[in-house]
C-alpha cells in the first residue's frame, strides 16, 4: 500500500462567512476516494462560533471552579455553557459535550483567534461535514470522505492528537472481528477506530504554529463508505468504565 | 507539506531468530529522516517472546480475576506476570506495566500468532529501536526515526488506536509552548504527542487480517533527532488524575 497525503497550502486566515470549501476547492484538483480532513477551528471560524470574553458574566458555579483552576472565570463560564456535565473540575476542566464527546474545556480555544475571544466547537460537525462532502460532489464530481478535526488530551499519556468530532462517508471503525489473520485464526475482538488514526495525522500535518495550515488531503487510502456513521466511535455511557469512575469521584 | 507513506511488501510470516531488519534492508531504499515504524508484534516474534498457554499454571488470583471475565484462567496468569498493576479487573483487564504503560491485557496478543500460543509483547522496545535505528544507519548510511506500535484502546471512544510503545530517533511530543500562532498569540498550552499520530496511521496501513503488514514508511515529515526520549510521552504517575480515579475504585 502506498498513500501519498498534502496540506492545502495558500489559504488566507479565514473570517465569518469565508466560502472554505470553495476556497479548498480551487486549489485541490480531487479524485475519487480522497479524504480531506479540516481543523475544527476554521469551521468554527466560517460559522462565526466566537465569543468575546468581555461579554461573558461568570455564574457562582464558574467563580467556584475558576477558583481552584486559578483560571478566568468568563472562561470557564463558556465552558459551562458548552457542555452537560464536568468530569473532572481540576487540575482541567474534563467535561462530556452533548453529542458525548469527552475533552478538555468543551474544546473551546483561546489561540488560533484574536485575544479577548474564545473559538467554540461546531454545533453539528458531522452535519457540516456531510455538506461539504455533498458540495465536493456536487462540483468536483468526486466521491470523498471529510473528516473534522479537534486535539484533545488523552488518559495515562503525554500530550494531545487530533481526533475526530464529525465525519461524512466512511465508518468511522473497521472491524476486523470474523476476518482470518495471517494463521487462520479468526479475530474476535479488534475494532480499529481508524477515523482517529487517520485525524491523528492529519493534525500533525496541520501543525499549530504560525505556519498552520488547516487543511490536509490524504489519497491512497481507500476507506470511502456513503454513509453517515460517525457516532459510532462515540462509546455509549453505558459502556464506559472508566467514565463511571470519574462519576463516583 | 506532502508525505508519502508505503508498506514494506512481501514480507515472509516472522520467526523466532530471522533477521527482520535485515529483510526491511532488502527491501527498502532508505533516505534521510525517514520513520520507520514496525509492529511489536513482529519484534516479539524474532525474540520469541512467546508462551504456550498449555504450559501455564494459573494462580488464585488469576482464577478469581477469570471468573469474573468467563476468560482462560491461563490467559489472566499470563496478564498478571507481565503487568504491575490491575487498575480494571473487568470487564477487561486494564493494566499498567513495568514501563508505565498502560494496556489492556498487558498487550498480550492471541492473533497474530499459532492457536495455543500467546505473544508477549517486547521487554524494551526504545533498546530494540535504538538497535534497529544504529544498523540501519551502519549498513545504509540514513538518519532514521524508528518507531514499535501496539494496538491500544482508550478511554470514552470505541475502538483501538496504534500507540507507539517505544522508539529511537525523535521527541515523541512536538511542544508549541513559547511559539507564536497565526495571530501573534503566544501558545501556552499545546504539547502534541506526534509519535502516537505516526503510530495510529502506520497501524491503520499495517492491516490486522490475513493481509497484515508489519513495517511501514513514512517519508517527508523530517521529525527525526539524534535522542532517545520515548518516556517523554509517558504520564507521571503522580500526575495523572484518571489513573488515581482507576485506583479509588
């Protein structure tokens, strides 16, 4: 298997109501089965997801957490606002969104703006990401997969990757259980999340400096599904170990 | 930015004692700074860190912990000697090794490997990186960063990621603390675990069914230094707040 994977380079610092997906467009000549993976932040950004902080009126409960974190309070009032329920209050706020997507201060980020301003997380990526899969083939004609991105921490390990919060044609895991390894043997367990193998790179490639680039394409994979299944690689709560453990701290 | 990433084809199924690195050689035309990352999978192979699940005598608490799982008493024992600590009894064993870290089942794979068998994974993947990473440079003359991946799961997410469980050749984290972002912000904050995002993409191109590859290519991304800090990556115990949660339990 050979895959070959490229930043979109040359776009301008994206604003509220940019055209992204056109601006991606007159610069990548697409072919079938392309996976394009964009940081959530320029999303964010298209759909004027920014809070001032000036304007926000912390609530006892964010004066109290802010306490303990040694942390602006406005801030973690956005937090509060953007999630259901806090994990962990300190030494980080670890928090589940809505959608169940367990990070770090509901995903909202004070680089990558202006100062004074806070980048909240898309409300629906999977549905944004839908449109923009719809659009490339609307006018491209190709069939890709897009996959929206955010960095996040991770349990037990240094240190964040990019994973992904919302997706549009492929199955976000693929599942090797039935399938023969290389003795015979039939798997019975493995279920690799390959949409974050593949978010992981991509953020890599974006980098997060002042030479970022928002946007990568990665060919030669092959994985493109028309489905929309990226909740699958959300675990349900039900499920979840090691978050029943937090609940009891 | 543009990268092009490739298996190592043709391969023979790996044995206790065949020169792996040798059969990359072969293959491979090495350049500068590329990052060669391979399966422990197949490390453990050529070491014959292998055990027959015949031969193993299981303990009490190796008993108790199976019933619990309605697991081989045998496959628990064989967990229990290759882990320090049980942070999960069920409903998996999650574990934290010698090295720090933290697995499930200690990594022990029963894929991958003859019926009746049980694969260990190395003792020091960073030493055998290191080894890899000097021959390659004796016999082709190339700087290259090298990488040993197990599949890992990880908390709120379904699925398995590849992690890397060792490496020679690079700064597992890539620390934006002190640079600028594109608004002139200083970063504060990000410190991005890229040796876990080469890692989870080259396994996601290595396969785990009966067309598995076990060593990939990854050519462009020039992360490589002349270190060896693959501990970087792991979390201090004293400052990791979900494996206290874990012990609390």
């Amino acid at each position: 298997m050979k895959i070959e994977a490229f930043t979109v380079d040359d776009l301008p610092l994206i604003s509220e109501g940019d055209d992204l997906v056109g601006m991606i467009l007159d610069r990548v000549e697409f072919e079938d089965f392309d996976i394009l993976v964009i940081a959530s932040t320029v999303i964010s950004k298209t759909m004027g997801k920014v809070r001032e902080i000036a304007d926000i009126t912390p609530s006892a409960e964010a004066m109290r957490i802010a306490s303990k974190l040694d942390e602006d309070p406005r801030f973690v009032e956005a937090v509060l606002d953007e999630c259901e329920e806090v994990l962990i209050e300190a030494p980080f706020m670890l928090v589940r969104r809505e959608d169940g997507h367990i990070c770090v201060s509901s995903g909202i980020d004070r680089s990558n703006i202006e100062a004074g301003k806070l980048l909240i997380l898309p409300q629906d990526p999977s549905k944004t990401a839908a449109e923009i899969r719809s659009r490339i083939f609307d006018e491209a004609g190709r069939k890709v997969t897009v996959i929206i991105t955010d960095t996040n921490g991770r349990a037990f390990r240094v240190g964040q990757t990019g994973v992904a919060i919302g997706a549009s044609g492929m199955s976000p895991c693929k599942n090797w259980i039935g399938l023969s390894d290389l003795f015979g043997n039939v798997l019975t367990i493995t279920n690799e999340a390959i949409i974050d193998e593949i978010a992981g790179f991509a953020n890599l490639m974006m980098g997060e400096g002042g030479d970022g680039t928002p946007a990568v394409i990665i060919r030669g994979l092959e994985i493109f599904e028309d489905v929309e299944a990226f909740d699958e690689v959300i675990r349900d709560e039900s499920e979840d170990v090691i978050l029943d453990a937090l609940r009891r701290l």
